[in-house]
C-alpha cells in the first residue's frame, strides 16, 4: 500500500472519528438542553405552588388582620358553624321533621338563624321564585292563596299543610310562619354563599381533580342549560350553574350512587368535571366523598361520549353519556342575579301578606357563642 493511500484511510477515519464525536457531542447538548428544559419546568411549577401559596398566605393575614381594626373575625367555633352548616347538605328530612325541628329552635332562640339546610326545599325555592316575581300582585295574599300557588311544588306544600294541620295558629300566624321559614333558608344559603371563598373556613383542594355527579334528573338538568341558552353557550361553550350540585371526587360511587337510587332508568348523564386546586373543599360527607360544585361555577365544555357499560361489573347494562366540563372560576354576577331573585320573591310574599318592611343588612351572624342550633336526631341521608 503506497503512502498517498494510507493518508486518505487515515484522513478518512479521522472524518469518520470527528463525525461521531460531532454527533455524540449534538446528543449530548440535546440531552442538556432537555434537562435544562424539564429543570426551567420544574421551577416553574415550584414558583407558581410558591405564588399560590403566598396568596393563600395573604388572603389569611388579611382575614386576621380585623381583629386589630375591630372588623369580624373568625374563630374556630364560627368556622365549625359554617362546616356544620355545609354537612347539612345530605340531609333530607320529611317536611313535617323540618317543620317540627324549626318550629322547636325558634321557640328557644328567637333571635339565631336555624342553621340546617333541605336540598328539597330549596330546589323548589329555586324553580318558584321566578314564578313568585311573574305573578307580582298587589292585593294580599291569604295562606289559602299562598297554598294555592304552591300546590304543584309537593315539599313545599307538604311544608303548607303540616303549618297548616297546627290548629293553635290561626290563618295569618300560619301564612307568618310559612314565610319565615322561606326566609331563613334563603339567609343561610347566601350566608354559606358569601363564604365559600373564605379559605379560613374553607381552604383551598389543593390539587388539580375531577367531580363526577350522575344525573338523575334531566328536567333539572336541562332547566339550567336552558337558562345559559342566551347565545353565550354558543359562542364560548360555557355553561355557569345556578345553584350548589353534589359531586362526588370518586367516579365508581357516583356510578353506584345512581344505580342504586335510579329506580331502574338505564339511560342518563355523568358529569366530569377537572377542577384547579384553587377550588374550595366545599367537603361534604365521607360516604360517598362528596364535595359541592358551587353556585355560579363557569364549566367549560370539553367534549361528550356516549357508552355501554355495566356498573360495579355486574348486572344490566346502562347507557352512560359522559359530559366533560373544565371548571374555568365563579361568575360572580349571575350569582347575584340568582340570589337577588330569592330576595325578590321574599320581599313580594312579605307585601302581598301585610307585613312588609325594609331589609335589613346583617353583619353578622355570630351573635352568640355558645349556641348550639342541630337536632341530632331524624338525620336522614340526602339524595343528589
């Protein structure tokens, strides 16, 4: 082999040789600049759990700061209050249990809020006081006319008729007694409503998740569609709830919720909802890990499918549409539009009864330290 020969092998092997350690080095710099990108990722999740945290942080400085100014503070037993008040939400006592519980705490404290929810009662309230703001009169209204308007709402008018089986009050009394009932439970829930965004009382999930809530009443379901179908869920794909929803964060017990309380229906809906961690632990019970999808919630649509499946992997098959939504915050305004209208309809039955007045602005509700408001007994489980 002549030496020219040699020295082209030679000057071959050596390209072959910077190649390769060109290439090594290009896969080396690509793995850097993966590593580098991951650790600006990390930190930049770290930054954003620090932000979250310092504004959780300052949100409850702030809160305790009023104890300095002389505003409202917190306490531990307040806060247990409003927790108390937020379990009642799987309650499902009978009208003539809700009656007698109320009737026997207003006997002893006249002057404090009855601090128990009923979901039934309050999904009629929320269908009724649009018709109670149509129908404004300016004649009053008897206990007779009040059941009359009431008569297709049955825990309502089961509510009626118990006040009304109560032979010690006459008409106005039990029309009186009726109404304050209304009342109290509208100011319970805008008192809950002004504070689920209090992460003194209700701190934050702290992780991304998702809700599941299986429907089993589809006229509810698409009552609140409809009342989003103003164009605005064309557009944007956003549908804002107009009253609190039982969730559950477990997928498999709100399948099993609906089986067991469906009465046979094969076919409905399941919402599936991601939350952000900012969302507050509106935690309700442990059976079947419910949490509260707020008032005013703007989910997001995400996509929908629709399947065959057996639930718990036995049984018949049931038609399952899965709707999946992104919780995008609280829409504060049609919040108030929808608890603006429960004080509308209140303060129409108050006139049309003959005892209207101004209302009132409560400051507080914590007037008493050592009040204990919950009857223990009769607790029935709720049904969402």
């Amino acid at each position: 082999m002549d030496k020219n020969t040699l020295k082209k092998q030679k000057e071959k092997l050596k390209k072959q040789k910077d190649k390769e350690k060109l290439k090594k080095q290009k896969e080396i710099e690509k793995l850097k600049k993966q590593k580098d990108k991951e650790k600006l990722k990390k930190q930049k999740e770290i930054e954003k759990l620090k932000k979250q945290k310092e504004k959780l942080n300052k949100q409850k400085r702030k809160i305790r700061k009023k104890k300095y100014k002389g505003g409202e503070v917190i306490t531990r037993q307040q806060k247990a209050y409003l927790n108390t008040l937020l379990t009642t939400w799987q309650r499902e006592d009978d009208a003539d249990d809700y009656f007698e519980m109320w009737e026997k705490h207003f006997n002893t404290n006249s002057t404090d809020s009855f601090m128990i929810l009923n979901y039934n009662l309050l999904r009629e309230l929320q269908q009724i006081k649009d018709l109670i703001i149509k129908r404004k009169s300016c004649s009053l209204y008897s206990f007779r006319d009040i059941m009359k308007l009431i008569e297709s709402y049955s825990f309502l008018t089961l509510l009626a008729e118990t006040i009304d089986n109560n032979d010690i009050y006459d008409d106005n009394k039990k029309k009186l007694l009726f109404i304050k009932i209304l009342k109290n439970l509208i100011n319970i829930y805008i008192l809950l409503t002004n504070n689920i965004f209090n992460p003194i009382i209700f701190p934050i999930i702290g992780k991304s998740t998702y809700l599941y809530r299986s429907w089993r009443n589809n006229a509810q379901l698409e009552s609140m569609k409809s009342l989003n179908d103003h164009g605005e869920i064309i557009r944007t794909d956003i549908l804002i709830t107009d009253n609190y929803l039982s969730t559950s964060l477990d997928k498999k017990l709100a399948l099993k919720f609906y089986k067991n309380s469906s009465g046979g229906r094969k076919t409905f809906t399941l919402w599936e909802i991601e939350i952000t961690p900012e969302y507050p632990n509106l935690h309700v019970s442990t059976e079947l890990n419910e949490i509260l999808l707020h008032i005013g919630s703007r989910l997001q649509f995400m996509g929908s499918e629709t399947y065959s499946s057996k639930i718990d992997g036995e049984g018949e098959y049931y038609d399952i549409t899965v709707e999946r939504y992104k919780y995008m915050g609280f829409d504060k305004v049609k919040t108030n539009q929808v608890l603006n209208k429960f004080r509308d309809a209140l303060n129409i039955l108050e006139q049309v009864s003959g005892h209207s007045h101004p209302r009132t602005i409560q400051t507080s509700i914590f007037k008493k330290k050592n009040t204990n408001t919950l009857r223990q007994k009769n607790i029935k489980t709720k049904k969402y």
